[in-house]
C-alpha cells in the first residue's frame, strides 16, 4: 500500500452515505483522476498533488479544525451542530436539503408556540435547541443517531427534528413538517487560521479555480441560435450578457448565427423571447466547465 505524500494537499471527503457519489462525480467533473475503491482509506490523485482521505462525515470538523486535514467535504449542517473553528469557501450545490420539525400527521400540535414542553428526538439537539430558544419556546430534546422517525410512534417524543430532502421518508412515517429550521447543502471547508505552507496555499488557489469553473459552468448554458441580422440588437437587449457575442454568417443571406451563454435560472424566459424576437433554430448545450 502507498502512503500519503504529506506534501500533497489532504482533502476529506464523506466515507459511504448521501454525498460520498456527488462529491466524486464533482472531484470528477474538475478534471481530478483517482481510484475510489469502497475499501480504501484515501486515494492519490493521478494529475494533481491531492490525497483524498474518505472518512465519517461526521469526523470531517475536527479533522479540519485541527489542521490534520486541508479541506474537507460535508455537509453544511454539520458545521450548525458542531460550530467547529473551519471556515467555509464555497458552496458546492447539492447535497442540498433542511433541517425540519415534523409531527405525526395526526397531532394536535399546529404551531411551533403548541411545543412548549414538549420532547423533540433529533441528531442535531444544539441546532434544534437554539432555533427554540431563540423562539422562546422551552422544548427538551433527546438524542437519536438514526431513524429519528419512529421516536413519536415510540411515544418517546411528541415532534422530530431531523433532516428533509423530498420529504417523502417523512410522510412514509405518517410525519408532517412543521416548520424549518434551516437550509442546507455540501461545502468546502478549509482551516479557519489557514495553517497551510506557501506551496499548499498555491495548490489550493489551483484547486479552486478548477472547483469554481465547475460550479459556474452549472449555472449557464451555451446557446447557438439563427436570426436575420437585423435583429441583433433585439437579441442583445433579451440577453444582457450578449453585449461581445459570437457571430459568423450563415450561406442563407443576411443571416447569421449567434453564440453565447444564457443563465440557467432565466433559461426558458429567455429562449422564448428569442424565439418571439425572430430567432430559430436554437441548439442549447450543457457547459461543462467555466473559467471567469
Ligand atoms: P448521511 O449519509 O445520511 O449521513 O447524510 C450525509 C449528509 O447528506 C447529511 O449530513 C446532509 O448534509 C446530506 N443530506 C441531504 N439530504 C439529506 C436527507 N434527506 N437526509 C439526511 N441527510 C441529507
């Protein structure tokens, strides 16, 4: 077996569980080769000094608390519960989910306020205690590492606080959100007093400039569209971002065909006022990487 090269940049990442695929499909996706065998304990990276190390999520905090570790993968929620010394530098974009209050859908209880003495079961007591608190609502919580959903059937608890995605685990246990405590997602987390070596600190600028291009390209879409040329500078009011797009000239006569790259979250307003501005033939590719 290798060992770690301790000049390489240590990178932490989920072992096994809801985020161990999008992170590797992410480390993937910046152009980092590596073997990830279920077995392994860390893996080299082929193209860049980088060792991933796969280990509990849970234990990713204090591994990068303590400067054992550069960097680290998890989820933001973990951060709320444990509040370790980490500074956070990017949000990654999925892994995305909330930490609810839920109740049997049969309860009595309407309203946060009707929780007052009441025992909520949680993995997270610190976040669900402080969102109370600063509700002034007196709630006890009893701690619960898995399947937090049959605390109420159990009678241990009148209302869970537990993690939501889609929801539907809750309502396969006959559960109903409440209210939300938080929204959450996977970060990157470093050291909070960057204890990393000049040449780590160079390593990680590379690193990021890699991750960011992913996170950027995931926000746009690259459009390639035909118009008679007196429309362009209709199209270029639609689609502010075309202020420089590209244009060559089609064989048809005074046609052209324009490029450029539309934001994802006004995609489909925008292709439609395209295609009422006098567009056609619009072809939309994914981006797979940007770099600003
Ligand atoms: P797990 O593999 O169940 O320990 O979950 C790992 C992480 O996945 C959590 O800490 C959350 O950040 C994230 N996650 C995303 N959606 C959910 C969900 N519905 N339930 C639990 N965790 C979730």
């Amino acid at each position: 077996m290798t060992n770690i090269n301790n000049k390489n940049l240590k990178l932490a990442v989920q072992k096994e569980g809801r985020l161990t695929e999008e992170t590797l499909e992410f480390l993937r996706k910046s152009g980092l080769e590596f073997e990830s065998y279920k077995q392994r304990l860390f893996s080299t990276c082929r193209n860049f000094p980088l060792e991933i190390l796969y280990v509990r999520d849970n234990d990713i905090p204090d591994y990068i608390a303590s400067g054992a570790v550069d960097l680290g993968i998890l989820g933001q929620n973990l951060l709320y519960e444990k509040r370790p010394k980490v500074k956070k530098l990017l949000n990654l974009r999925y892994g995305f989910c909330s930490l609810v209050v839920a109740i049997p859908k049969e309860s009595e209880i309407k309203d946060i306020k009707d929780l007052n003495n009441k025992t909520i079961a949680t993995t997270y007591p610190k976040s669900t205690l402080s969102f109370f608190e600063k509700n002034k609502i007196s709630v006890k919580t009893i701690l619960i590492s898995g399947s937090v959903e049959i605390a109420p059937t159990l009678g241990v608890a009148q209302a869970i606080a537990d993690l939501m995605s889609t929801g539907s685990t809750l309502a396969l246990n006959d559960l109903k959100p409440l209210t939300k405590i938080y929204d959450s997602e996977a970060i990157l987390i470093t050291n909070e007093k960057s204890t990393l070596q000049e040449l780590k600190k160079i390593l990680l600028e590379k690193l990021l400039i890699r991750f960011k291009g992913v996170l950027s390209a995931k926000n746009y879409k690259y459009i390639m569209m035909n118009a008679p040329r007196e429309i362009l500078p209709r199209l270029k009011k639609i689609v502010p971002g075309l202020k420089s797009p590209t244009i060559s000239p089609l064989a048809k006569g005074g046609w052209i065909s324009v490029q450029t790259v539309v934001k994802e979250d006004i995609f489909w307003e925008t292709i439609e006022k395209l295609k009422q501005a006098g567009a056609s033939g619009i072809i939309v590719l994914p981006i797979e990487k940007m770099i600003l």
